[in-house]
C-alpha cells in the first residue's frame, strides 16, 4: 500500500518522476539547471532587456550544451541517493526538458519546474524554490544536499538546514535582474 507522501508526491502536476518512477521519498540531492548542468550562457541576453524576452530565453533551451562541471558534481553522488532537478523552467517546457537530460545522459528521479499558474514576473525563483522545498519536505522528500548558480538560493536553502553547495556560472555577475535567471 502506498503511503500518504508517495500519493502527495505523484500528485502535484509540476512534478515529473523520472520514466519507471512510481513515487519518491526519503533522502535526495537537489540540483539546479541552468548554469549547473545546461549552459545557458547564449540565452541569457534574452534577460538583459527592459522587459526580459521569455520565450527567446526558453525557445532556446535544446540548445544548451552540458556543463562538464555540474556533470562531473553529479557523477560523483552516491548512486543511491534520488537527484531531484529543482528548476525554476516553467512547467510548459518540461517535455523539452526531459528529452534534454536524456539526450545528454543526465541521471535524474524528479524534475521540478514552476507550476503552471506561477511565472518569474510574479515570484522570484528564490521564494518559488523555498515553496517546492516546503512541499518536498511535506511530502517526504528530505534533500540533504542542494546545488544552485544563485547564491540566493544556496542561502535559502541554508534556511532548511540543508547544505547548500555554490557553483558559480557568472549569469548573476553583471545582471541588474534582482535574479538574473532561473
Ligand atoms: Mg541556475
């Protein structure tokens, strides 16, 4: 029988287990996407703008390469521990996402991505992760590690009490955007 975390886990429509996947619970590690895992360096003009052109910014993320880096942090987790990809992507682009980490042979269990009613315009990424962590712990998820390009959001989860691990991708380096990205 399922438990009530299992049932809370595979029903929020912003959480997308990864394919064999039936629920998730326990121990994971977080990981960020853009600027940890996808270079998303030639989409980030698209955010230097008076008003941020989001569909140049998504329309262009099968174009990100992998970063070496953010592969190489995750290659060296313990293979028994969950990765969740804790994106603030919207929702609409998830497909496009999953086929990204396949095509690349990213190891993933969860992807998360803003929900459908959210957007950057009405939340910062920073307070839209502080929901989902909420919500994974709620749910009994319990990350134990978190890696993030924002070091907002690395402190946010310092919040939790969860490591929060810095990668630096510069995307938040020159920007005048309170967050520069997602
Ligand atoms: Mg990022």
């Amino acid at each position: 029988m399922k438990n009530s975390s299992q049932l809370i886990a595979t029903r929020r429509p912003n959480w997308h287990l990864a394919h064999g996947r039936v629920a998730l619970s326990g121990p994971v590690v977080l990981f960020d996407l853009d600027g940890v895992l996808a270079d998303a360096g030639h989409r980030q003009h698209f955010l230097h703008l008076a008003e941020p052109n989001w569909e140049g910014f998504y329309g262009g993320v099968s174009a990100d390469a992998p970063l070496q880096n953010g592969l190489a942090l995750l290659d060296a987790i313990r293979p028994d521990l969950p990765v969740v990809i804790l994106t603030a992507r919207i929702d609409d682009i998830a497909q496009t996402t999953i086929e990204w980490l396949k095509q690349h042979g990213v190891r993933w269990d969860m992807l998360v991505c803003r929900p459908p009613a959210d957007s950057d315009e009405s939340t910062m990424a920073v307070d839209y992760k502080r929901l989902e962590v909420r919500a994974l712990l709620d749910a009994g998820i319990t990350p134990v590690l978190a890696i993030d390009d924002n070091r907002k959001i690395v402190a946010m989860y310092e919040e939790f009490g969860i490591v929060g691990a810095y990668v630096p991708s510069g995307y938040y380096d020159n920007s005048a955007r309170y967050d520069g990205g997602v």
